[in-house]
C-alpha cells in the first residue's frame, strides 16, 4: 500500500515529465523557422563579402578570421568597432558581474577567463549565495511586518463584507500589483528608453529572466557600444537586481502563507501525518489553515497571529 502522498508525487513525476517534453516540442517547433531564417541571412552576406574580394581573400582565410572572432565573442570580447570595446572589468561591469554571481542570476555573458578567476570565483559564490539567502530572508522578514499591517487593516476594514480566504487573495493582489508595476513594468519602461534595440516586450523579458534567476543573458543592460555612463548604468541595474529579488521573495514569501495556495503540501511526506490526524479527530476542514499556518515556516518570524485569531 503506497502512502497517500508517494501515489501523488508519481502522478505529479509523470504529469512533470509530459510539461517538459511539451516545451521541449513548442520551442522546437517556434524556434526552428527562425534560426533557419537567420542561417540563411547568414550565407547570404558571407556569399556576397567573399564575391566582392575574390582577389584578395580565400573561403579558408574568412572561416578562420571567423572562427577567431566568434571564440572571442562567446568569451564576451567582442571585435566590434577594431577591437575598442570598454574592458568588461571595469568597476561597474565587475560589480554587475559580481551581483549576478551572488544572485544565482548567472548570464554568461561575461566570465572569467584567468584560472584564477575561475578560482575566485567558486570561493566567492560559496560564501556569497548563502550570504545573499540570509540577507535576502531577513529583509523580507521585516518586510513582512509592513506587509502583515497592511493585511490587519483590510482585515479590520473588510472583514464584515469577505472570508479571511478572501481578504488574504485581496492583500497578495495588492503586492502582486505592486510587484508588476515596480519591478517589471517601470523598469522595463526605463530600459525600453535607454536600450535602443531593446522593445517593451525585449525589456520585460529581460527583467523576467532576471527576477526568475533564469538568467539566460541574450539581453544585457548596458552592453550596447555607445552606452553613456556605462559604469553608473551597470550599478544601478545591479541595485535594480538586489531590490527586484527582494520584492519577488516577499511575494513568494506571501504566497506560501496562503496555505490554500500551498499546493506543494499534497505532495509532502508530512501531508499523509496531517491526514491521518484529520480522520482521528474528524476535523472541519476550515480548522486546517490554522494546522498548516504552523508549520509555514519558510520565511518564520513575522506570522500575524494577531489576525488568525480574530
Ligand atoms: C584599427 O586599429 C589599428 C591599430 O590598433 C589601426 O592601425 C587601424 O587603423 C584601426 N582601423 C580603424 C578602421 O580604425
């Protein structure tokens, strides 16, 4: 006999499987065309470069300089404009590289190319990424007592009018909104006018990838050849970062003490002890946030207990 919660994690394994090879089959078939399309365009400027100096340069000569020029570029040196580019360790490119290390973002863009830096580099994240987790968890602690006044007063002011369930959607739409508008909308206003290749739908994307800390880094802030103030820009957009997690964890952070939105608890082991509490003291199923509010720990401390009990 398998445990309640082990019969649900293999469905859910199955069910994740399938998600998977789905995306897989829909960037396959959307990507596709148009890397094709590119490749052409390609061939294209590649034929018509060599038939236009026939004389002087050779199929082989090209596919070497190449070659050369896109090792380089894939170890973030670019050839452009003979080679001038700014150093990527400058202060404000280093600071931008360091915040992206320390916050598992990760583009790739730029990396370290010494052994030394690849050294550094490990013995930096492994103090950093806890570092920055603790750091990230006791700010959102206590912004989670701002948060949690907000929730007492829509409490006191709608309690009459909506469920507790209810008021708790209200106050994570409000940070949701708030988390929209500050996080992803204004900043992707901001880059939309400083970036000039960039469009609205380039620059949010960029700031999902970034506040998700996918970090894909086929977009980054500041990169462009003629960029003003590049060492200011990167700084702010790290700033931009650090502040940007903090206010995607408190949401989070909100979400998790939600325990109807908690849909992770089907699935874990303490879910089969809860069930089997239920069906020995027959609870009613409105007793159970209270249970599951306990044990949401994820970010402890800043719990409003004064509202549950009201
Ligand atoms: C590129 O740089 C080299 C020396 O670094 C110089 O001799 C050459 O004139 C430059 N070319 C252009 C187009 O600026």
């Amino acid at each position: 006999m398998l445990r309640r919660s082990t019969s649900r994690i293999l469905i859910l394994g199955a069910f994740y499987a399938l998600y998977l090879v789905i995306g897989a089959s829909v960037f396959c078939a959307i990507e596709g065309p148009d890397e094709n399309k590119r490749k052409q365009e390609l061939k294209d400027i590649r034929k018509t470069f060599l038939e236009g100096h026939t004389s002087c340069i050779t199929d082989g000569e090209l596919e070497a300089f190449i070659e050369k020029i896109v090792e380089a570029q894939n170890r973030g040196v670019s050839a452009i404009k003979n080679v001038t580019s700014e150093s990527n360790w400058s202060f404000g490119q280093s600071l931008f590289f360091a915040g992206t290390i320390l916050t598992t973002i990760g583009y790739g863009h730029v990396t370290p190319l010494s052994e030394g830096g690849k050294v550094f580099c490990v013995v930096y994240a492994l103090i950093g990424i806890p570092l920055t987790l603790i750091l990230f968890t006791a700010i959102v602690e206590r912004l989670m007592l701002l948060t949690n006044a907000i929730l007492s007063l829509l409490e006191k002011k709608l309690s009459h009018i909506l469920t507790y369930l209810q008021v708790r959607l209200l106050h994570l739409a409000i940070i949701f909104t708030f988390l929209l508008v500050f996080i992803f909308i204004t900043p992707a206003v901001i880059f939309t006018c400083i970036e000039k290749r960039w469009n609205f739908l380039d620059s949010f994307y960029y700031c999902f990838i970034s506040m998700t800390t996918i970090g894909l880094g086929d977009y980054i802030p500041g990169d462009d050849v003629n960029q003003q103030n590049r060492a200011l820009y990167k700084i702010l957009t790290t700033v931009y970062l650090f502040i940007g997690l903090t206010i995607m964890m408190l949401t989070l952070a909100t979400i998790y003490e939600i325990p109807e939105l908690n849909i992770g608890s089907h699935f874990y082991l303490k879910s089969d002890a809860e069930h089997e509490t239920e069906k020995q003291t027959l609870r009613k199923p409105t007793n159970n946030y209270n249970a599951a509010e306990t044990e949401q720990s994820t970010f402890g401390g800043a719990k409003d207990n004064e509202a549950l009990t009201e």
